[in-house]
C-alpha cells in the first residue's frame, strides 16, 4: 500500500474496442434549452457526434464541442453546494437522504448511456454497474462507467465533458471532494485515483494492494475505502496511509462514518459488523446480529450500514434467501410481526446495533425481499434515514405486512421509528404503513419479489423498481395515521418508465405521456426513456436501479444502466410535446442452424434455435416453471413455461421434468433479467432426445 503522485501514476491506455464506446455522441431532451447528454448525440432531430479527442494513451479524452458543434461550455472548478449529493447513499453516513426537493411538475432535461435519436437502444452500449450512483457537484454530473472509466457529465446539458480510464475497472459510485478540485475514483486494479474535476486527469493515486469493488467513505480530512479484507483511511491532502485496519474476512460494504462517535463501521464475509475507530484505526467493537451461517445466500455484499446519527444506531442489511418471502405469514400489526421476529430471528433482515458497543437495543419490524424470481433472491434495499428540523429521525423502507394476496404481494413503503416518543403508542423498530394509490386508484402495494430500492428527497420517498422509478410524497405523518388500515396518506408523482410502448402516445423530445405510461405494465402519468424498445432491462440487467436528487436535478439510473435527468417545469410545452417520425423496425435474426449448447445460447438471443442439455434444476414459483441448466440458474440459459401454458401439458410441468433430465428445446432466444431463455407455450416444444446425445 502506497500512495504516488502523478509523475509516477501508471498510464493505461483505452482499449480500441472501446474507444468506440467511449466517442458515442450523445442524446438529448429538446425540453428546457439545448439537447445533450445521452449516448446518441441528437439534438432536436438531428444528427450530431460529439468529439472525445484525448491523448496518446486515451486515459483521458476531452468533449471540445457538444453535439451542434458548439464548444461545450466552460464550467469553473467550484466546490460542491451544501446538501449536494456527493457519495454513495448521498452522504458518509449513507442515509440516502437529501433535504433538496425539486417541486413538480417536472420535465424532461437529458438522458446519457441510454436512448438513440429515435429512442431505441443503441448498438455496443455498456450499462453502469450495479449499485453505481451518479454524484454531482460544481455544474457536474459525475458516474463510474465499469471498463469504461470514469465520465464527467455536464449537469446543464448532460454532454460528456470528459472521460478518464487510468486503470482497472470502475465498478462503484465515486466521491466528490469537498475542495471541488478533485473527484475520487476506486479501481479493480487496487488503486484510489484522485482525478481532477476539470479535465479527468490523474493527480495521484493509492495503491491498496486488492482490487476495490465498493465505494469510497469520504469525510473530515480522509477517504476511507475497503480492499479485501482491509479497512483503510487514506489522507485527502497527499494520499498516504492514515491506518489499516484488518477485518479477518472480505469487507463487503463501504464504510459509513459517525461523526458523534467517529467511527467507521463495515460489514464482513463472516457476518460480522466492524466499528472501527475513525482516528487511528482500531477496533471499538466487533458484533454479529444475526444467527444464520454465512454463505452464498446469507451475506452483506452489495449492502452498505446506514448511520441514524441522532439515536447512535447503524443499521446493516443482511441478504437472505428467496424462501425468507415464504416466511413471512400475512400480518398487519406491529405487534404479530414483532412476536414473529422475536420467535424466527433467521429472517430478519434489518439490524440495529448501537454504535458505543454493537448492542442491539430492538428488533426492527422489517421483512424480506428484493429483485428476486424463480428461487434467487439478492440484497435487498437498505433504508433510508431522515432526520426532521425538529430533531425527530426515522427510517424510510420497503416494509412488509397485508393480508389480501399470498407472500409475494404483501410489501409497502413505510416509515420506521427509532424511539418511543416518536409517535405515542408506537415501540421502538414499529413501522407505519404508506399509502400507496398509483392513478389514483384503489390502494396499491409492492410486489415483495420486486421491493424497490429507496432514496428520498423532502418528504417524497422515491423507489427504483427494475422497470420503473416510483415518486411517492408523504402528505401527513400525524399520530392518528400509519397502521395498516389508516396508512399515511400520500400523494404519487411522475414515473420514470424504461420504455413506452403503447403508441396511442407517441414518440416526442419530452418523452412524457400525459395519459399514462406502457411498459410491459401500466404506469400513472410520466416519463419514459426508450421508446418502443420492451424490456430492454432483460438485456442490460444490472439488479439496481435508485434516484438521485441534487442540484436541482431529479437524475433516475435505470436497470439497464441508463440516466435520466428531469427538472423543475412543464413536461408538455412547445416542442416537448411534438411527434417525431419512427423509423421501420428491424427485420428478424435468421434461425441458427444445428443445436446449441447451454453455454453457446448468449451468443444468439433474438434468434429461432434448438438448444439442448441436462436440467440442473427445476422450480415452480407459482407464476412460471424454471428449468435450470446451472443451480441456481442465474447467469445461466432458462427455459420458462409459463402458468397459462401449464394446462397444455399432460401435467404439472413440474412434475414431468427432473433435474438430471436431458432435454432439447426450440423456440426464440430472449433475454430474461440478464441470461438467454426460451419462453415455452406449448409442450412440443420440448423433446427428450437420446440420453447418449445430450450435452
């Protein structure tokens, strides 16, 4: 671990195959000014490609003119506004909370690494990684772009300003530093960049000695990352090494910081919460909250603390499996749900632990869920924390608890008290109901295989689904009001949609459809960011999608790994409201001849084939049979059959296929959440072929 300035930084060039990617132009809204800022590079129709031009080595390329041909514009090197969100969760303490609201309506201002000029998904696009925020600060929009290194976004337009790729891949969300001079930058190849705000390059760097996969904590007069199993704190003023803490185990969250008690608290592989002491690096307190054992299934990866500094709690999530939903009988008071988690403390998947000495002062009324299906069910979203003028702190979730369905249609967002004062009557880790009534319609709820992640602006609480971002302001949090029959009365504001696809509203430059909005769901009024393109997650699938707020911007950072940014303003005036022309669709892939492997499958979605293996697995979700060709079959090829197939075959279909089974399917390769399926209607398109053939 060492830390080296920028005469001796490692200078590593950008692949030419992606150098393409890199030059993309960019798209923008015609709403609100000049167009800009998605990889499409149009501007009111027409044709335009931003120039990327950067040295030798392509670390760092430059955008001299936006999409026009217009020198992009000369931004000054500024510290970031008070409030701004600047880190991962917004701020060091990961609260995911920011007191800047944007009142609506809003409207269209630009998209980047999403839509073409005609709103479809461009060719050779690549999405952000999962849980990658974007950050801004001093008229910048900053995002980590995996292989691609780091971009620099101007917050006006959204036009690239610059690129920088110095090593490694780029796979978390980034830091802004306080100075405004620098943005700070974690790499796979082990190293903490510093980058300068105005023009990408490297000013220094850190050599952590293990790649680094989650975001860096910045606070005070440090940054603090993780890299393998080591906590460090390295100096913002000259990037050396304050401390090095080892937690014994692979750290798999950032770090979140407590001012009061200046710690730093890390969850590990081994299940344990880490409170590391922020001064000088040692250990205040090691705990581990929950029972279970660690494993692929029980793990904090992809989570991160969040501190509720007022009561000194950090609160830490813990991933549990797909059968934790089942779990979870059809409750709707505090005091069942609690008796349950007292009895069953192996599904619980929040946890509070007092921050003076790991301690779990009560049991937090929240049930599992997350962006799950057939069997897999991955983290699920952290709360928020939401500290009110008054001193009053609560947590924003997605809670469980309903009666009317099965297990998977029981979530809601909810509000979570930390004390007894609170709301008289209420325990400490009680929730409150939200009431949630997209259209206006009758109350609503959240699939629990589908719970959204959460962030929160004033007092609208916003939801990132895999197709859509909700926007849900919270009108009244009276005593009289959050039980599960008189929920907090709220109001539903504009979506975010992936793509619209019903063309009674048609293709315009404000991508706003004032009736509605169609994805492969109805949607209340709002936005959409492609046009006519489907479920284009299924291809670019990152499990993460969240808001950001800050800046006057309402950024939503899609599945497929797209950003769209709206502001404040009408999102049907002039010439946001206009229909622009459609070009014809694409003619089909022809069919693949011979038969595919499993493995071979992702190389020919979209075509007609014939693939054939043995079944690793085989689950019903009561939606769909799965017929897995990997256990578990994430990352795999699929075969669905659907409920409303299942009475064309002589039985259940999970019960006439097992796994071990070699069998040969035929249909139209898909994607589906990321892996190549075949969606099966009718039984003949199965067949057993000879055991001795099947691969």
């Amino acid at each position: 671990m060492r830390s080296e300035d920028s005469r001796s930084d490692r200078r590593t060039g950008v692949p030419a195959s992606l150098a393409l990617l890199l030059s993309l132009p960019l798209l923008g809204s015609a709403c609100g000014g000049k167009d800009s800022g998605g990889p499409d590079g149009q501007a009111d129709g027409d044709t335009g490609e931003a120039s990327l031009d950067g040295d030798a080595a392509g670390e760092v390329r430059d955008a001299d003119a936006d999409a026009d041909g217009d020198a992009v514009e000369d931004i000054p090197v500024v510290p970031p506004v008070e409030g701004a969100w600047t880190q991962h969760a917004h701020d060091a303490q990961r609260t995911s909370y920011t007191a800047q609201g944007v009142p609506w309506p809003w409207r269209w201002k630009w998209s980047w690494n999403g839509p073409d000029a005609d709103g479809r998904v461009p060719a050779g696009r690549t999405p952000i990684p999962r849980n990658v925020q974007p950050v801004t600060g001093g008229g910048r929009v900053y995002v980590a772009h995996g292989p691609l290194g780091v971009a620099a976004l101007s917050a006006t337009t959204g036009a690239v300003l610059w690129t920088a790729a110095p090593g490694g891949e780029f796979v978390s969300t980034l830091a802004v530093d306080p100075d405004g001079v620098s943005v700070w930058a974690a790499s796979t190849d082990g190293r903490l960049y510093q980058l300068a705000v105005e023009d990408g390059r490297t000013l220094g760097s850190f050599d952590a000695g293990a790649p680094i996969r989650v975001p860096p904590c910045l606070f005070e007069d440090r940054v603090v990352i993780a890299a393998g199993s080591r906590v460090i704190a390295v100096a913002r003023a000259d990037r050396s090494s304050l401390w090095s803490y080892d937690a014994g185990a692979e750290v798999q969250t950032p770090a979140a910081w407590s001012p009061s008690r200046n710690v730093v608290v890390v969850g590990s592989a081994d299940l344990q919460v880490h409170a590391i002491d922020a001064a000088g690096g040692t250990r205040r307190w090691v705990a581990r909250p929950s029972p279970v054992e660690p494993d692929e299934e029980h793990e904090f990866a992809w989570g991160w603390p969040v501190v509720a500094e007022a009561h000194g709690l950090v609160v830490v999530r813990l991933r549990l499996p797909w059968t934790s939903i089942w779990d979870m009988p059809p409750l709707t008071d505090n005091a069942s749900i609690r008796a349950l988690f007292e009895s069953r403390p192996d599904i619980r998947p929040l946890h509070a632990l007092d921050l003076d000495d790991g301690s779990s002062p009560f049991i937090l009324n929240v049930g599992n869920g997350g962006y799950g299906d057939g069997g897999y069910l991955p983290m699920g979203p952290p709360p928020v924390v939401k500290r009110f003028g008054d001193g009053t702190e609560v947590l924003y979730a997605v809670i469980r608890g309903d009666n009317r369905y099965d297990s998977r249609w029981d979530s809601h967002f909810g509000e979570v008290v930390l004390d007894e004062t609170t709301v008289p009557g209420l325990r400490a880790g009680y929730v409150r109901w939200i009431d949630f009534r997209p259209g206006g319609g009758e109350r609503s709820f959240l699939l629990t295989d589908e719970q959204p992640n959460v962030a929160m602006a004033g007092d609208v609480v916003l939801g990132g689904h895999w197709e859509v971002g909700w926007a849900v302001q919270v009108l009244d949090r009276g005593p009289t009001v959050g039980s599960y029959d008189t929920p907090l009365p709220s109001v539903v504001g504009p979506v975010v949609a992936t793509s619209q696809d019903d063309p009674s509203c048609p293709w315009t430059a404000g991508h706003y459809c004032p009736d509605g909005v169609q994805n492969t769901r109805t949607y209340p009024p709002g936005f959409y960011i492609y046009y006519g393109a489907g479920a284009v997650y299924d291809e670019f699938w990152t499990e993460y999608s969240t808001w950001v707020v800050s800046d006057g911007l309402v950024m939503f950072r899609s599945t497929d790994g797209a950003l769209a940014a709206l502001e404040a303003g009408d999102p049907a005036a002039g010439k946001c409201a206009a229909p622009l022309p459609r070009p014809p669709s694409p003619a089909p892939l022809p069919p693949v001849p011979g038969v595919l492997s499993p493995e071979e499958a992702r190389a020919h979605v979209g075509r007609e084939a014939t693939v054939r293996g043995r079944i690793a697995e085989v689950f019903d979700n009561g939606k769909a049979v799965y017929l897995g060709f990997r256990k578990p079959h994430r990352g795999g090829f699929l075969v669905r059959i659907p409920r409303e197939a299942w009475p064309r075959f002589p039985a259940h279909p999970a019960a006439l296929f097992r796994e071990g089974d070699p069998i040969e399917v035929r249909g139209r390769l898909r994607w589906y959440q990321g892996d190549p399926e075949i969606l099966v209607g009718h039984p003949e398109s199965i067949r057993r072929p000879d055991p001795d053939t099947a691969r």
